[in-house]
C-alpha cells in the first residue's frame, strides 16, 4: 500500500495519462464523476446530509490527515478553507514533478459537483504553489461580503508574503474565470 503524499504522484500521472490519451474531457469526467461520485461518496453523503457541519467533519477529519496547513472559519452563511501548506501540491513541487499542467484544478473538478449535487456552490483562488482558499455557501445566496475573510484574520492565506507567487486561477459560482476577468 502506498503512502498519501506518494499517492499524490500517481495521481498527478493518472491526470495526464488520461489528458495525453482521451483528451481534456476525459480528465474533467474522471473528476467529476469516478472522483466525486464514487471515491468520495462519503463527502458527498456528509456535506449533503450535514452542510456545514459534513464539511467541517469531512475536511477536519481528511486534512487533518493529510498533514495539511490549513484553516477552517465558518459563518452564518460561508464555510471557508484558507490552505497554507497543500501536501499534495507541496509533494510534487518537492519532488519536482509535474505531469499534469494543473493539477490544483482537480479539487475544483470534484468538489464543485459536489457542492452543486448538495446545493453549494464555491468562490475558490489557487495559486499553484500549494496555497488555496475556499469560500463554500448556499446556492442562490449573496457571495459573502468579507465577512468570513475578516473573520479568518491571522489565517487568511491571501496575507502570505508569498500568495501573490505563482499564476491564480479563480472560480466563482464553482466556474473558472478567464484570467483578464479574475479579480479576487
């Protein structure tokens, strides 16, 4: 059996395998279905059943035991992620390995049809250095104001010198935003 941080390797290969043979879509369904709807079906039975608190039983447990840099702040209305240190990302840039041109798009890949199968949807920024936010609310409500940014203070990974480093990729309403069009 092999290790998380190693599974992180086959994993960035497998996207690849699968883009280089099958083509871009075959990566996106792989996500969106045999990731989302099958290995973490659990997440999905959580966030469904529980919404705020399945996530925050579902991401506490998980990145807890990943080893993650992470922090989680919750609102009325948001469940917020700030990732400091992904250890996936963080294992492929260590090992300089990088078959897939964007791997961090894969949480998005499988995440947002969860969150849209429970009826949430995500405003979320990566910046492919193994740093991320996540802002998790309602369908149909108001994008947060800041509120759930504020309150995360100190933990809010976009106050890291080294946020601005890498390219961003931005989504909201779990779509990803043409680069001229992103702002955060």
């Amino acid at each position: 059996m092999i290790g998380v941080q190693d599974f992180c390797g086959h994993y960035d290969w497998t996207f690849e395998y699968l883009r280089r043979t099958f083509g871009e879509e075959a990566v996106q369904r792989y996500w969106s279905q045999a990731i989302a709807f099958d290995s973490q079906s659990h997440a999905v039975e959580l966030i469904q059943g529980k919404g705020f608190d399945g996530m925050d039983e579902y991401w506490g447990h998980t990145l807890t035991q990943e080893e993650a840099g992470y922090a989680i702040t919750r609102t009325s209305d948001v469940f917020r992620i700030d990732m400091h240190e992904c250890p996936s990302k963080g294992f492929l840039i260590k090992n300089g390995l990088e078959a897939y041109h964007d791997y961090c798009a894969h949480c998005m890949g499988w995440i947002g049809p969860v969150a849209t199968k429970a009826g949430f949807t995500i405003d979320h920024v990566h910046n492919h250095c193994g740093q991320c936010w996540w802002e998790l609310r309602r369908e149909g409500s108001t994008p947060d104001s800041g509120e759930a940014r504020e309150k995360a203070g100190k933990h809010n990974v976009e106050l890291r010198p080294d946020w601005n480093d890498g390219q961003h990729h931005t989504y909201r309403d779990c779509k990803l935003l043409p680069p001229d069009s992103a702002t955060e």
